[in-house]
C-alpha cells in the first residue's frame, strides 16, 4: 500500500533552516509529481511547493518562494522540502502528498515551528 512518511520537523528560531523529508513506498515513485502542504493551527491547508516526476519542473506559493527549495531522489524514493529564512508564519503540520490515479495520499504530518 502506498506509504508516505516525513520527517525533519522541530523547532527553530526565525531565520533558521529546516529540511524536511518524505519517503514514499508502494508506488513506483519516480512515475509521479510530488507536493509538500502545510496547515497553520486554525487554517486550511495550503500547497507550498510541486515537484515534477523527474524534478525538472517545481512551482512555490508565492508566500515561500526564494526561502524554500523542493527537490527529490528517485533512487531513494524521497521529496524533500529545504527551507531557508524561516518566518513565524511558516509555523504548522507539513504533509507530503501524491496523487496516484483518482487516489490522494497524505502523509502523517511533521511539525514545524517557528519561534523565538
């Protein structure tokens, strides 16, 4: 069955770094576009950054771009989420997600915070 699991998460002060991991299985992973999301507490979740199958392509919210990289290696079936300049805003559950056919998969989450 498909599994993916993040990892990374913790607490860092503003302008700390952070990088975020999700191993995926069962599903030829190297086949499929890859998302990170985030949820603030109280908010709805929200995309931050696409991967294309081969990495080629990515696309960032505007609210992360030139602070986070995503990036992938297909031989390790893992996307990564690098972020740079972290901002209090930033804080939440980061989740990693593919959509495989009509099926979506979530991850279970790897908590972010962002606090002096």
């Amino acid at each position: 069955q498909v599994q993916l699991v993040e990892s990374g998460g913790g607490l860092v002060q503003p302008g700390g770094s952070l990088r975020l991991s999700c191993v995926a299985s069962g599903f030829t992973f190297s086949v499929y576009a890859m998302s990170w999301y985030r949820q603030a507490p109280g908010k709805e979740r929200e995309l931050v950054a696409t991967i294309s199958n081969d990495g080629d392509y990515t696309k960032y919210a505007d609210s992360v771009k030139g602070r986070f990289t995503i990036s992938r290696d297909n031989v390790k079936n893992t996307v990564y989420l690098q972020m740079n300049s972290l901002k209090p805003e930033d804080t939440g559950v980061y989740y990693c997600r593919v959509n495989i056919v009509l099926s979506t998969y979530w991850g279970q989450g790897t908590q972010v915070a962002v606090s002096s």
